[in-house]
C-alpha cells in the first residue's frame, strides 16, 4: 500500500467519522423529542472515534508489515539470483577453465588460510 492509498484511506475512515458524527449532532440539535441523552451521544461518538482509530492503526500497521514481507522477500529473490547465475556461468565453462578456476580458489583459499 503506497503512501496515496494509506492517506484516501485514513481521510475515508476520518471523514465518515466526522460525517456520522455530525449527523448525530444535528439529529440531537433538531429533534424537539430528543432520540438520545447527551450521555449517550457521547459514548456513541467516543465509541465510533475509538473505532477510527483502531482502523486507522490497522492500515498503518498493514502499510509496515507489507513493506516487510515484500523486503524479506526480495533478499530472498536476489540470494537466488545470485546462485543460479553463478550456477549458469560454471556450467558455461569448459573443463580447462574449470580446472583453472578451481586452482584459482584453492590459491585463494591458501592465502586466506596465511593471514
């Protein structure tokens, strides 16, 4: 999820927040016989505010999460590369250049061995 839709969907959650809670309000302030106490229009308003945010949280979490997986992912994804090319390059080679590959290594290794 990129940073467009993080924001259309915080602004969708918080502007249907915003909307109920106005409807609510103008319910209470135009209604003689008043549908609900203050008290419960309070709580019903707190009650939606805390929903928004736990949605909120959701999406942001969700944001950070699929960034991970799909890193996780591409590390993994550019390991295998890296072993099927080099895969391709020895299978490429003809038997003298494996011969001089494989004393190259084992003269690297002997030097790595003295240090």
């Amino acid at each position: 999820m990129g940073a467009w839709q993080r924001f259309w969907a915080t602004a969708i959650i918080w502007g249907s927040v915003a909307a109920i809670t106005i409807v609510l309000f103008d319910l209470q302030a135009n209604n003689l016989p008043r549908p609900f106490s203050e008290m419960v229009l309070l709580a019903l308003v707190l009650l939606i505010m805390g929903g928004a945010v736990s949605a909120t949280r959701a999406v942001w979490r969700a944001v950070r999460e699929i960034a991970a997986q799909e890193k996780a992912a591409h590390a993994t994804k550019s390991k295998r590369s890296h072993t099927r090319r080099v895969e391709r390059l020895i299978d490429a080679l003809d038997e003298e250049d494996v011969y001089d590959l494989e004393a190259l290594l084992q003269d690297h290794d002997r030097e790595q061995q003295h240090n």
